[in-house]
C-alpha cells in the first residue's frame, strides 16, 4: 500500500506544543511535510505565555530527520493569527495545509461563568480558527489548493459546566460547512474532527476507571490518523466532521427528521404531534443552508423546489 505523504508541502498546527496538536505535527512531519509549530505555550485557564512547548516539538521533529519552525503568536488575536501564517510563508514559501487545533477548556457552571473567561475561550477556540483560516485562504485561493482541518468535540452534544466551549465547538461545525462550499470552487476543502484522546487535562483526573481507560484507549496518536487524512490531498470529503479516538473513525453529521407536515398546525397539534416530530427514525442529512429549504419546499408541495436557489446559484 503507497503511503499518503506530504512530500513538498507546508503544514501550519495551532496549538502544536502539547497533546493533539504536537501528534498531529509529528504525523505529519513523519510524512515529509515542513510544519509551523504553533503554540503559546499557555497555561490551562489561558494565560501566561512560553515559547518553551513550541520548540521543543521543533526539535523533536528535527531529531526524527524532519523540518519544523516554532511560532508563539496568539491565534485568539487576528494580528497573532496573521503572524503565524505569515511565519509558514516567510520560513517555506507556501501554506498547503491548516491544522486549527489551538483552544483550552474551563469548566464553570453556566450562571456563574466569568464573562471575560467565557470570550477567552471563544476567542482562541472559535474566532482563532477564524482568523487563522482567513489569513491563509488567499494563499490557497492563489495556489488553487488548500486543506483546512478544524477542531469540534463530542461536547457539542453537551457537556455541563461547559458552556463555553461547547458553544465554541458547535460554532466551528457551522463554519467549516460554510468554508467548505466557498473553498470548493478553489481546490480549497475544509473538513473538521471530534477527536477524543488522553490530553494533559487528564493528569490532573483523580484515579479512577474513567482516567485509566482514557490513558490506556486513547492516546493522541491515534486520533491524529483523521487529521492526516483529512490534511492530504487525496481527501475525498469536505464539509465533513470526523470523529476520531482510539482507532475507531466515525461520521458526525447534521440532520434533521422527517417530521409532520401541516400548513395549518397549531400550538397544540404541535404538542399532539411531538412523538412523531422528535422521531428520528426517518431523517435527512443536509449538505447546506439551501438544501435545507429545499427539502421544506418538497414537503410542503411547493411545485419545483430545485428552482428556488436557480438565480442565485448562476450569479
């Protein structure tokens, strides 16, 4: 079986110096990519800063015989963001590939989660992905080729006393959808992954069989498989988000049942009809906002639901 290498190409992987992001840089500097270390080296609440974790991935990777540059910008900052692609084009001349992993956790009950904590986190973990993907987009746009990997989490099913995060997570669905039907006119595919893997959160667990099965089923490494897929060209997806840990790979989707259709529903047909709304043994997975209404327009009998976005879709 060939190998699925990156021979030629350049990663950028935020928050690369720990856990995940530093599996991911190695998968991907083992197979011949130049990578971007990222990482602010950072304690877990957010704070503080150390170029420490960055460059010493740098050198692991560079004593595996590959080719790294450390980067300690902030991606929670569009300037930082900006600096930190323009560290991969000044030091190799191109990007190819953006592994947005960067983020952190707090957990708070919801009512009392402190404001400025709350938009820290989304700052690093959402609009981090934002403004990293920005910066390198036109340089994909340009090559015609981009690979953009997201990070979402299992959280965004729930997970009490994180809201923040679950929001941040649930957010970066809706814009890798977004990402990927723009970039898709470009050579441009934007993917996400749902990893699950024992990071340095973990140590602090107290012993229990919750932190040994994290520990002994799902190292980093092997939820960093997805990303590699998922960076490399021969990707045959986008818009997609792949759960990843342990060795078992999974589809999480976006969908929505099949529902009760009638126009002159009420309150209470509502409430008479829930059992049959809420049912998902019939569903639909959509691939976009128009789909969406699309498949509402079929339902509700609308006569030529695949005209409805015609003009649109020629401008």
């Amino acid at each position: 079986m060939d190998q699925m290498r990156f021979d030629g190409r350049v990663a950028l992987v935020t928050g690369a110096g720990n856990g995940l992001g530093r599996a991911y840089a190695h998968l991907l500097a083992q197979r011949g990519a130049r990578v971007v270390v990222n990482d602010v080296g950072a304690a877990m609440d957010g704070t503080g800063r150390s170029d420490v974790p960055a460059r010493a991935v740098v050198e692991e990777i560079k004593a595996a015989g590959g080719d790294a540059v450390a980067d300690t910008h902030s991606v929670g900052e569009q300037d930082g963001a900006a600096a930190a692609v323009h560290k991969a084009i000044h030091t190799f001349g191109r990007i190819d590939i953006v592994v947005n992993n960067a983020g952190y956790g707090f957990s708070c009950p919801f009512a009392q989660y402190p404001a400025d904590t709350f938009r820290r986190l989304v700052d690093v973990s959402l609009m981090g992905t934002v403004w990293v993907s920005q910066a390198a987009w036109p340089h994909m746009q340009a090559a015609r080729y981009g690979r953009i990997v997201n990070t979402s989490s299992a959280s965004v099913y729930g997970l009490p006393g994180n809201s923040a995060y679950g929001a941040a997570k649930a957010a970066i669905l809706g814009l890798t959808r977004a990402m990927a039907l723009e970039g898709a006119e470009c050579g441009i595919k934007c993917n996400a992954i749902s990893p699950s893997a024992a990071t340095r959160g973990v140590g602090a667990f107290p012993p229990s069989p919750l932190k040994d099965f994290l520990v002994n089923y799902l190292p980093p490494e092997r939820a960093a498989v997805a990303v590699g897929y998922l960076a490399h060209e021969d990707c045959a997806i986008s818009g997609e988000c792949i759960v990843s840990g342990g060795g078992r790979i999974a589809r999480m989707f976006i969908g929505q049942t099949y529902g009760v259709v009638d126009p002159d529903i009420t309150v209470e047909g509502l409430r008479d009809h829930l059992p049959g709304i809420m049912d998902a043994g019939r569903f639909e997975i959509l691939q976009s906002n128009t789909d969406a209404i699309r498949h509402c327009a079929r339902q509700l009998g609308y006569e030529d639901p695949e005209q409805l976005f015609f003009a649109f879709e020629k401008r």
